[in-house]
C-alpha cells in the first residue's frame, strides 16, 4: 500500500474531533493534519491522502460553516458517514483555576455547542481556526486567564488542565461526518442507504414543491432538505439534499428524473450513495 493510499486528511491539528473520528472509523490509517477545509480537499484532490473526513453538521450548532460550498466544486465522492459523540471540556494551563479565566478559545462550532455554560461562567469567547489547535495555542501561551474549550484527548497532547467537564449544552452533541474520496464507491443496492445530492431549480413558480413532488409519489423518503446562496449566484438558492434510498432504486431514478426536470440544466449533482450509518436508528 501506497503512502497516500494509507492517509486520511482531517481539518485541525492532532486531538481535533475530526482526528478522533479518523481513528474511529478508520484505525489503521495514517491521519494527515491540515489547516482548512480546502487544504483538507486539495490533500485527496492532489492524490497526497486516499480519503477526508468532512464535518458538515452538528447536532447543536447545525451546519459547518462553507462545507456546503466546498463539496460540488471538489470533485470528490462520499463513500461513508459517521456519527461521533463530541463532549467538549474547558482547559487551561497547569495550575489554572477556573475562577481565574477570562477568555476562552475554541472553534466556533465548539463556541456555538457551550454557548449557555460559556454564558454563565461569565467568559469571553474567542474564534479559533479549530478546537484542538486552540488548546495548542492556549498551552503555548500559558496565560492562567485564558482557556481553550476542546476534547479529552487534546488536553492530554497539549498538557492542559480540564477545569470544567461535559460543558456543552446538550448531553447528546452530536457532530455527523462524511468520508470522502476521489473515486467514487456505490454498493450494490440493498439495506438502508443514503444518497447525497445538490441541486438549483429554474426559476419558475413552484418548482420546490413540483420538483420534490416525485420524491413523494414514489415513497422516497428525505432525510435533509437545506438551501444556501451559493457565491456568485445571489438571485438563486442552491439546495442540498439527503435521501434515504439507493441511487439505482427503480423509486428512486423516477424521483430523480422530475427532480431534474425542474432543474437547471447540469445542476443536479449526484455528491454519492453509501450506506447509512448505524446511529441513525
């Protein structure tokens, strides 16, 4: 096996949760750290890493900022997707108390998902790039004022204290992550699979509700429906989409075929079919 074929890129340094949900999913592969959610894409683009794990929602704080539009640019297939727990824990350097702090740094997803306990202590929160990286930089500085809201484990790579655990404001934060890669994988059909897709609609009336309509007539069930501006077509809402059904389901091609009838032409994109995961029943 090649280097690359062996390498899973993640957005974030080591003890990140998208590193921890690379461990979890696929344990026997080497996670590659980048700084941004296109150096992640370019990694598996470029052919330097075989997969990417993609945060695109979270139980709490809802969608990852710009992963919506990243996804039908890249080129890349999703293959897989994975629920992983996300309990977030306040840090600060050795010997801190957690009377002293002030500030605390995290991703704003983190930020977002202990907004009421970050609220109640009284603290400042600051926008970091990512939640391990700011316990990183929290340890690094080793300001007794300042803390860092991240995971477990980056406490432990970074040498924090934990003064303040589970501080997220519900009990089953769930963040869900797709697994990425440049050629596509589809199952033979069978058993509970989601199909991802994004889509732009003509601009004539009704075409939502006329377009979705197949779906309905064909006992195909939608799991997400979510609209974004996508840039530099402000006058048109791009949709994404989740079914629960097989690309190759007879039910299915039916929907599909209204579906792109309503659609601009070439602006029905298939992002991939891949196996639901377990946690969702």
């Amino acid at each position: 096996m090649s280097d690359a074929a062996n390498k899973i890129a993640f957005q974030g340094v080591p003890g990140a949760y998208s590193h921890m949900a690379c461990q979890a999913v696929k344990p026997d592969m080497e996670p590659v750290g980048c700084a941004s959610f296109e150096d992640m894409l370019t990694e598996v683009q470029d052919g330097r890493a075989s997969l990417a794990m993609v945060p695109v929602e979270n139980s709490i704080a809802g969608r990852v900022a710009d992963i919506h539009h990243l996804l039908p640019s890249s080129g890349l297939y999703i293959i897989g997707e994975h629920f992983h727990r996300v309990n977030h824990h306040i840090m600060a350097p050795r010997g801190a108390a957690l009377d002293q702090l002030t500030h605390v740094h995290s991703h704003a997803q983190g930020l977002a998902q202990c907004r009421n306990r970050v609220r109640a202590l009284g603290l400042t929160p600051v926008i970091h790039p990512d939640t391990a990286g700011a316990a990183k930089d929290v340890a690094a500085a080793g300001d007794p004022k300042i803390g860092a809201i991240a995971s477990r484990l980056a406490s432990e790579i970074y040498g924090l204290d934990i003064l303040f655990e589970s501080a997220e404001d519900d009990e089953h934060n769930t963040t869900r992550f797709l697994l990425m890669s440049a050629t596509p994988s589809v199952p033979a059909a069978g058993g509970n699979m989601i199909t991802t897709l994004v889509f732009q609609l003509r601009s004539v009336p009704a075409a939502l509700y006329k377009a979705l309509g197949g779906f309905a007539t064909n006992g195909v069930n939608l799991t997400k429906l979510e609209s974004y501006i996508r840039a530099g077509v402000a006058e048109q809402a791009q949709f994404y989409m989740d079914v629960q059904a097989h690309i190759d389901d007879p039910a299915m091609r039916n929907a599909m075929e209204e579906l792109r009838f309503f659609c601009s032409k070439d602006e029905v994109h298939v992002l991939g079919s891949y196996p639901a995961s377990p946690s969702r029943s």
